[in-house]
C-alpha cells in the first residue's frame, strides 16, 4: 500500500498573520504581496492527493484539524498534543493505521517549548509528530533521538 504523508510546521505567527518570532519576515513578505499565507499554506495541503497521514507543528488555530478532515477525504482521526504554550497535531487515516491506544507528549528541549507526541495505535502503528529544536552538532541529535526512544512504546 502506498502511503501518502506531509509534514508542515505552520507557523503560529503565520496563523495569526502577525509580524513576530522567527517567521516575521515571511509573514511581512505575505503582507506586502497581499497573500494570506495560512490560508494558503491550507489551500497547499488540501491539494495533496490521496493525503493518508498529517504532522503539523506550532499549531494554534482552534478546528484546525476537522477542518481538514473534513476537507482531505482520507483523513478521519485527529490528536492535537502541547508542551507549555507549544502544540503538535497528527492527522491520520484510521482505517490504514487504527485508534489511538496510547499517548505521550514530552518536551525535546530544555529551555524551549518543543513537543513530540507519540501515538500508538490499534493496528500497531506508532505514529510521531515533533517541533525539533535547533541543533548543531552530533551530540545534540543524539540527545532528541534518546528522548524519543525513551518515549516509545515498547513492543513487550
């Protein structure tokens, strides 16, 4: 079976198309092109044939996740999951991958907000979403790939 997914980080100030954070500059680029990016980056994954499976990050816009599914016919289930004011969300096709059997959301940084969230599934599956942080070196990339082992479900 072929399976389609897409990841997006939409962005918080982008959601709420004001010039702040990291993303000023693309969100003063819109602006100025009179172009609402949210609404386009909406537009971009409804787009996306035979969409199975979804991971956004710095989600913020409340129906978000219906809104989708009720926009992509093979998404069906949603979880949202957030560590301090950060969110994460995955969008899936619960006839490929189950109901949610579990769940854990941790944080992969020690001074920012940065979710994983991890889910388990009926048909086996563990599906991931994370808002990674910033790294730059070997060592700090094996420290987010311990945290996210350690947070796995384990298959005993």
């Amino acid at each position: 079976m072929k399976i389609t997914a897409l990841t997006y980080n939409i962005s918080w100030a982008t959601q709420k198309n004001l010039l702040a954070g990291s993303e000023k500059d693309f969100v003063q680029i819109c602006q100025n092109a009179n172009i609402n990016c949210f609404q386009n980056s909406l537009r971009i994954i409804k787009s996306v044939e035979n969409l199975h499976l979804v991971g956004l990050q710095e989600v913020n816009t409340n129906g978000l996740e219906k809104y989708l599914i009720k926009n992509c016919k093979h998404l069906s289930a949603f979880q949202r999951g957030t560590y301090g004011v950060s969110s994460v969300s995955l969008i899936w096709n619960k006839e490929i991958f189950g109901k949610v059997v579990d769940k854990v959301v941790f944080n992969l940084h020690h001074r920012e907000d940065r979710p994983c969230m991890i889910l388990l599934t009926s048909k086996g599956y563990q599906l991931i979403v994370a808002h990674f942080p910033h790294f730059s070196t070997k060592k700090q990339l094996d420290e987010i790939y311990k945290l996210i082992l350690e947070n796995s479900f384990s298959s005993s």
